[in-house]
C-alpha cells in the first residue's frame, strides 16, 4: 500500500520495506510509518555507496569507537550504537549527535556530515548481536570530594575530559582533545602518527614540545605511582573480554 501515497523508485530492489521498514500492509499513517527510516537515512541499504564511505571515514576521523561499540567493534565506555540503531529512530541518533549528553564532545558537524554519520552507525548496527550476554556498564554517581581529587582530574582534567571505565566521566576542560580510549586501538593515531602507548604518554607529559614542537601544552610532571594512577584511568578492557 506504499505506493498508493509514494511513486515507485529503486524498484529494481523489491518493496519498500527492504531499505525503508515500516509496515506495507496497513493505509493507517502512524501504522504504516511505524519505524519508518527516511531516505536520507536509508542509503546505507544501498551498498558501498559514497554516503557510507564518508560516514565510516567520518566515525575513524572522531573515533566514536573510542566510547562505543559499532559494527561489533569498539569500546564499551558509553551506549552501544548497534544496540542504540536497534532501539532509537535515526532522527533520534542525529539528536543525541547534535546535543551529546554528559561526557560525550561536541563534534559541531555539519549538515553535510551529520547523515552519513548516522548512515554508518545504521549499516554498522545490521545483523550485529546485541549486548545482553555482554557484561553492563557501570554507572558512576559518586563525586569525589573537593580534597581527595584524582590524579587525571588534578592534573590533566582542567583542559581535557576523560571516560574511564572504573571512574566515570572525569575532567572539565574543552580545550585540549578528549581522552577517552587513549590506549586502545581505536583512539586516533596522533602520536606523530602512531598510536598511543604507556610509553608515548610518558614522553608526552614529559616534554611536549619535543614530540610537536607547537603544542600549547606545558610538561606535567608526575610521580611514579601518579603516572601508574593515570595509565589505570586511562586503560580500557578490550571488547572481547568483557
């Protein structure tokens, strides 16, 4: 019954449930549209479209598996976006992208790069298990008190922000990039173009001038147990054994 209301296009690939969902069998609008997934969404059942390829660069780019889980890989610092593609309308996804919730940074993308993302996070999410044998999230409440801080938020934490596993979300500044995954293989590989590593950060802290001679920020010396502290804060336990 989609075509009484719609003219026919990609007929070549069947009904329109195949890329758009909804339910064929019913005039009722909210019926019928239930679950319903827009065009602008909907290239992603297209295959190795274009759309698709910048959304996959797009979420390497601001290393969204830094925090989530997509396509089956990733870390399980924050919500899961095959579980989240499953259960939220896209419009609710590109919602969530436009207005991130606490702990997540503000990308500001465009309007240009806001639908391929959200076309990536769906095709990523397709044929994807679900989390519900994975162990859950723990969820941080607690604050610490004003004396008895952490070494990332004393030290790090008034220019960055931090996602940890044991400790939630930690740090206040946006000036300096988010932490969150550092030492996992899903961070983006800015060390001179490699990837992060307890040794890397030591010599960043260290002097960061002489890793990039521009960079703005000042050596942060460290102790030997902090510097442990912060590697502790910073780890992320791989996907497959949690």
């Amino acid at each position: 019954m989609c075509l009484s209301c719609h003219p026919i296009h990609y007929g070549e690939r069947g009904g329109c449930i195949g890329c758009h969902r909804g339910n064929p069998a019913s005039e009722r609008k909210n019926i019928a549209h239930h679950r319903l997934i827009a065009g602008r969404f909907a290239r992603f059942t297209l295959g190795e479209t274009p759309v698709l390829g910048e959304g996959r660069r797009l979420m390497v780019q601001f290393g969204c598996r830094r925090c989530h889980v997509s396509a089956g890989t990733g870390n399980r610092l924050a919500t899961s976006l095959d579980d989240v593609a499953d259960a939220k309308s896209p419009e609710d996804i590109l919602a969530a992208i436009r207005e991130p919730a606490q702990g997540m940074p503000d990308f500001s993308l465009d309007g240009q790069q806001e639908i391929p993302l959200v076309n990536a996070i769906l095709a990523g999410a397709c044929g994807q298990r679900r989390s519900g044998g994975v162990r859950p999230l723990v969820v941080h409440f607690t604050a610490l008190s004003e004396g008895k801080k952490d070494v990332f938020t004393r030290s790090c934490g008034p220019c960055h922000r931090l996602l940890s596993e044991r400790r939630g979300s930690l740090g206040s500044g946006a000036i300096g990039p988010g932490l969150s995954g550092l030492l996992s293989p899903h961070y983006p590989h800015t060390f001179r173009g490699k990837a992060w590593s307890p040794e890397r950060v030591k010599r960043w802290l260290e002097n960061p001038r002489s890793i990039r001679p521009w960079a703005r920020m000042r050596p942060v010396n460290l102790t030997g147990g902090e510097f442990r502290e912060l590697l502790d804060q910073l780890m992320v336990t791989p996907l497959e054994e949690c």
